[in-house]
C-alpha cells in the first residue's frame, strides 16, 4: 500500500495540563484542537501505523484535550485515544489486518496513527466498526470492573451514570452472570430502556425522596460494590448508605464538583473503603493472556448481539470543527470521527 507523508488531523493546541474545572461539556472545540495538514508519522520500534478507518470520542478524550485528564498533552500531535482501522506499517505479522487499537505518540483523530503493536486487537470479520472503534476503553473496563464484583462474590452492584455505554455494557454483563446492576441515573427519561436491558432495579436521582428511596434499594438488595463515574455528593451519599465493607470504586469524574465525606468512622467501625480504578493500570498489571481472553470475550459479546455500541453520527474529521461539539451533546449514545 502506498503510504503518503502528509496527512489531515486535529492537532493539539496545547502542552501538559490545564488548570481548569474538569467539566463534560463540549460547546467549542476550537480552543484545544485545530485541523491541520501534518507529516505522517513514522512507526518506531514496537509500534505500528494504523490507517484509521474510525476513532471514538470518549469523555476521556474530552477531558484530555482540555487538559484535565491523567495524562499529559503534547502540542500539535493529533488527539484521540483509540479506534479501528488497517495495519499499514510497522514489524508485525499483521500487516493488512483490520484492528481495534490504542492510540501511542500520535491520535486516533487522524487520517494515520501510531499504536503499540503488542495492543493490536485483530478483529472477527463479523465485528461491526461501530463496535470496533470502542473495543478497547469502555468495553474492557466494563469487563474488568465486573470482575471485582465478581471476585468478591457481590449479588449486586451500584452503577452510577448507567446511562453510559460503559454503564450499558456493565448492566448487560450483571444480567448474564445473575449479578444484578442497580443503576443509578439522573433523568428518568432512561430508566426504562436501562430496565429493557436487564437492570435489577433503576434509582433516578432527580426528584423527591431522594434518601428514602435509596435506603429501600438498598434495604432490598444490599450491594456493597460501587462502580463510580460521577463522584459527587450523591455517589458519597450512596456509598455511606451501603452496608458494611463496602467498597467505592471510582472509576470517573464526571462531576466537576467533588463531595464532602462526612462519615469516616464508617472506614473504622464498618471497613469501608474507597478505590481508584484505571483500564491503563489494569493493562499494565494483568498477564496478557488474562487480557486475550478479556478481548475475546468483549467481542464475542458484541458479535453474538450481548452488547451493543449506540451510535449518535459518525461525523467527518474534516468537518470535526463543525459538527463535532453539537453531536457530542446528544444524550445517550456516541459519536465517532472518520477520516
Ligand atoms: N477509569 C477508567 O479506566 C475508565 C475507562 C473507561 C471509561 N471511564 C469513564 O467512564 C465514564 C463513562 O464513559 P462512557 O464513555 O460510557 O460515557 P458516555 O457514554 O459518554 O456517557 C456519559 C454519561 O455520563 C452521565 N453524566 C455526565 N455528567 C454527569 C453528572 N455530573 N452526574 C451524573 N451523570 C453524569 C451522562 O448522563 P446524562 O445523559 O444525564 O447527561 C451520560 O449518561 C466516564 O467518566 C469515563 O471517563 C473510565
């Protein structure tokens, strides 16, 4: 395949980290990224170039380009985390293969990007790209934070933001292996469809009697796993509701507007405890055929219909400006670039 040496994507504005508030919305994407004409980059040792056939906009991505994520910005490289597309270079067997990948040293918002070659996922024909362009952030999270609950022999477990597709994939693996997901939503708009797809139960956090309503859920089903996204008064007010050695597992940060936690002695008197996970660490500390067996499974589910990717619009790299921040603002599904 011929490879040229220019190409388009959506560079990055800025260095390092902002000192900002960590908000979801995206209303502009002019202050962080700028379509441009930039070389395409060259795969060193252990990496390969991708000719990208779609990437995902995560909230992770957001949080990234505003400078208010774990990681570090580096000016005019191309953002995006991961997507799908061709294995076009690179000191791999698969050359020409269809893959999901993770983004490394150049992004996936771009018509080329770099991606370790030991990440590859080569993807089953029947996989489609909607699925395959978020392979790797929410659905291997999902499976790996389902574990924890599962390892600790939970009956139950808390979801908050369960509107979300992570949330979606989580209430669908409870429903399959008889745990059940209470899901924690903000607008009652979504709780029906969440029930269709096998929530045990739904609490929506808008409206009266919040805490009554939460202390009956939980009087019923006493979970003491909570999967957090959010992490704002609520979920502390969840977590000091649950039953003793329950465990807060904050995964997000959805809210820009951290909670009060007003009951420590239930740290000492009732063993609860408060944990951070990160699918990068997790990747980092799992054996890799733990991690093989992980992805087989995640696209087994999205092949055999078990899980599904909602899609909003998959909205063209060179309109990205445009359209980008209006799509994005659509509630309950995702948007994809293509180049
Ligand atoms: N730690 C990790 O390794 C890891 C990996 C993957 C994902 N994540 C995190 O998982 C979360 C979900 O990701 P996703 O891609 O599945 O999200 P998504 O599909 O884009 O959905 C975002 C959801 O968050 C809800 N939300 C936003 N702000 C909220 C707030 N202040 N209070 C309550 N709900 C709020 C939205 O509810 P409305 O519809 O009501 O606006 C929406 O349902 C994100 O925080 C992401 O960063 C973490």
């Amino acid at each position: 395949m011929d490879i040229p040496t220019k190409m388009k994507g959506l560079a990055l504005l800025e260095d390092g980290y902002a000192n900002a508030p960590a908000t979801q919305e995206l209303t502009n994407l002019a202050p962080y990224v700028e379509l441009r004409e930039m070389d395409v980059p060259q795969p060193g040792p252990g990496l390969a170039l991708i000719k990208v056939a779609r990437a995902a906009v995560n909230p992770s991505d957001i949080a990234f380009i505003k400078g208010v994520y774990g990681q570090s910005r580096v000016k005019d490289q191309a953002a995006g985390f991961e997507g799908t597309g061709t294995v076009v270079a690179g000191d791999t067997p698969l050359l020409g293969q269809r893959v999901s990948f993770f983004a490394a040293g150049s992004g996936s918002w771009a018509e080329y990007c770099l991606a370790p070659i030991p990440m590859l996922i080569p993807l089953r024909p029947d996989l489609r790209d909607e699925d395959a362009a978020g392979l790797i952030v929410n659905p291997l999270t999902a499976m790996a934070m389902f574990d924890i609950a599962r390892e600790d022999g939970a009956d139950s477990f808390v979801v908050t933001a369960a509107g979300s597709q992570l949330g979606k994939f989580l209430i669908g693996l409870g429903k399959d292996h008889g745990i059940g997901a209470l899901a924690v939503i903000r607008r009652e708009a979504q709780a029906e469809a969440l029930r269709a797809l096998g929530a045990a139960d739904v609490l929506v956090t808008e409206g009266e009697g919040l805490e009554e309503r939460l202390t009956e859920l939980f009087e019923v089903h006493a979970p003491r796993i909570l999967l957090d996204a959010v992490g704002d008064q609520i979920s502390a007010d969840l977590f000091f509701a649950m039953p003793e050695r329950a465990r807060w597992i904050i995964y997000g940060r959805l809210s820009p507007t951290p909670p009060t936690l007003a009951q420590l002695p239930q740290f000492i008197f009732k063993q609860k405890q408060i944990e951070g996970f990160w699918l990068a660490s997790w990747l980092r500390n799992t054996p890799p055929e733990k991690i093989g067996a992980v992805i087989a499974e995640a696209q087994a589910r999205f092949a055999e219909g078990k899980w599904h990717t909602d899609i909003t619009a998959s909205v063209r790299l060179d309109n990205a400006l445009a359209e980008l921040p209006a799509a994005y603002s659509q509630k309950d599904s995702k948007v994809l670039i293509e180049p």
